[in-house]
C-alpha cells in the first residue's frame, strides 16, 4: 500500500508518522521550514502515549510522489476546490481519498437513499467545483477523535485521542476501508470502520458547529464557553437545532447533548481550530462547519434561529479576516 499524506501539518504529519511507524509507504507533503525539518530530520511525534521518530520521504511536489493507492487529505476544506494541481498527479484508476475534514463534506448525499439523494450542497460545493477535483466515488469519509498541534517544525504534539473512524458514503463495509483501517491500526491507531459514517459526522459537528464560531466570536477557550451561563445555554440549543435538522435529513445520532458539552468542558482551555485560525489572520472554516447546516436547514423548513443568528455574525467577521467567506447559505446563493 501506498500513501499520500496531502497536507501533512499537524494532523496529517502525525497520521502519516504513524502509518510509517506501522510499515505503510508514506509520502508526506508540506510545505515550508516544515518541510525543511521533516527532509533533515523526519517527524518528531511528542506524544502521552510514548514519543517516536519517522523518517519518511517528504516534498512539496506532488508529481514527484506519483499515484498512490490512497491520498489522506489533511487540507482545511475550504482548500479543496483549488487543489485540484496538487491532488492530479497522485491519482491512479482506483486511488481513494479519505478526506479527515471538519462539517459537511460535500460528499454527504452521495449514495444516501431518500429525498435528497444525489443533491449537491452549495456550500461546501459551490458550483460543483469540490466534486470536479475530488470525484464522489473515490471518496471515504473520516471522523477525527484526536488532537494534535505542530510544537516546531517537523514536531507534533500529539494531546488526546486516537481515534479516526471511517465509512463509506454509501454504507457498509468495503474492501479499501478495511485495508486502510488495518493499516492504521498497525501504525498505532484507533480506525473503526462504520456502518453509517454520518452519525459520526453529526456527533463531531454538534460541537464544532457550536463552539468553534462562539470561540472565535468570543476569543474563548472550550472551558470559557462551557462554564459561562450565557454561551453555555447558547451551545446547547445550537446543539438542540443541529440534531433537529439532521433528524430532517434522516440521520438520528445517539448522542446527550450534556453530555457533548460537558466533554467540551473537560477539554480545558483549549482553542478550536476556527480560534486559531482567526488569531493568524487566516480564512476561517465557517462554510462546511456552520454555513452547510444553516443551509441544510434551509432544505428541510427547518427554524433554528440560534445558529442562523451566529452564522450572520460569525460570517462577518469571517469577511475580516483571510480571504473573504461567501454567503453560500442564503437561499438565493444556494438556489432553494
């Protein structure tokens, strides 16, 4: 088997160290001093459950790389649309892509059996233009349990969790997520393969869709929002209205809202991702988080006034920061 990490930043570097770790052929591509570092000295992983060291072939050029069994694609979505030059030249008849995204992937109706099968998401798929570099059927859902922060170049501190759940779109088991589940499993790694990856994908979301934009809204960490009475009621009914749209959609994720957010709390001062963008100037990852559910609320009739408001808040200040957002979610731009 062999592996393209693309994007191998935090979580990327750390998942291609440990498929190395556990004898996959890794080829990892960043970008930068980081890259510099892995080149000299490969991927340090600081980790509670033992630190270890993987020297694995590293570039910035795809072509160099060459088509590969499966690319695990550890981009920010909102990138997806112009890697198509990055991702060409690692693709073969039967590559697979398992995308470790945040939110909606622009996947989520593809092989869905219902209403709604085969639509596309305008958010997260403006135009189509996802789908025309990442075809709907090399794609493999992924779920990431697992924090992971870059302490250096070519460093990851590896903080909690190593869990990465994948599924198919359509349902199932397959052959090629069993095998990339064994050989994750040999690198040190919890990957389950799931029946239905779409429950997953709501149990994550229930809390990104919420704290991450309150925590950029609000320069807080997970424990500020958690333990402060008013962000804390504000958290659970955009829980509350998440779970509501995806009953709407069909997907009943078993999961006590509570207990969500009461997890989050444990975190501790911890910064989501979206935080952590906007504190380096860098375009936020409002669209597939927040803006793809807004507009799937949208779709079904559904109310949930509390994520509309915090979406058009949120969705401001994404316009100050980065690259200016879109608005995809607003029924004229998403054409319901």
């Amino acid at each position: 088997m062999k592996v393209a990490v693309l994007g191998a930043g935090a979580i990327g570097a750390y998942v291609g160290a440990a498929l190395h770790r556990g004898g996959t052929e890794v080829h990892l591509i960043a970008r930068g001093a980081h890259l510099d570092a892995i080149r000299s000295n490969g991927v340090k992983v600081l980790s509670p459950r033992g630190d270890f060291d993987a020297r694995t072939p590293a570039t910035d050029d795809p072509a160099a790389v060459g088509p590969v069994d499966y690319v695990f694609l550890g981009l920010k979505a909102n990138s997806y649309a112009s890697a198509g030059p990055l991702i060409a030249p690692l693709l073969h008849e039967r590559t697979v892509v398992v995308a470790a995204q945040n939110g909606i992937p622009w996947w989520y109706f593809h092989g869905l059996k219902g209403p709604y099968e085969g639509r596309r998401i305008e958010s997260v798929d403006p135009g189509g233009s996802v789908t025309e570099v990442l075809s709907l059927e090399r794609a493999v859902g992924c779920v990431v349990y697992c924090s992971t922060e870059l302490e250096g170049p070519g460093v990851v501190r590896h903080l909690e969790g190593t869990r990465f759940s994948i599924g198919e779109p359509v349902g199932g088991q397959s052959e090629r997520c069993d095998a990339f589940s064994t050989a994750m499993i040999a690198g040190g790694l919890k990957c389950p393969v799931e029946a239905d990856i779409r429950n997953d994908i709501w149990i994550k979301l229930l809390g990104n869709a919420a704290f991450n934009p309150i925590s950029a809204l609000a320069r807080a960490t997970m424990v500020e929002i958690a333990t402060h009475q008013g962000t804390r009621a504000m958290v659970r009914l955009m829980m509350e209205e998440s779970l509501e749209i995806a009953a709407a959609i069909g997907c009943h994720p078993e999961i006590s809202v509570d207990k969500r957010i009461n997890g989050a709390e444990r975190v501790g001062e911890h910064k989501t991702s979206m935080l952590q963008d906007l504190e380096k100037d860098k375009p936020l990852e409002l669209d597939v988080i927040l803006a793809a559910v807004v507009e799937l609320a949208d779709l079904t009739g559904t109310k949930a006034p509390t994520l509309r408001a915090v979406h058009a808040v949120a969705d401001l200040l994404a316009t100050k920061v980065g690259a200016p957002a879109t608005s995809a979610a607003s029924p004229a731009a998403a054409g319901s």
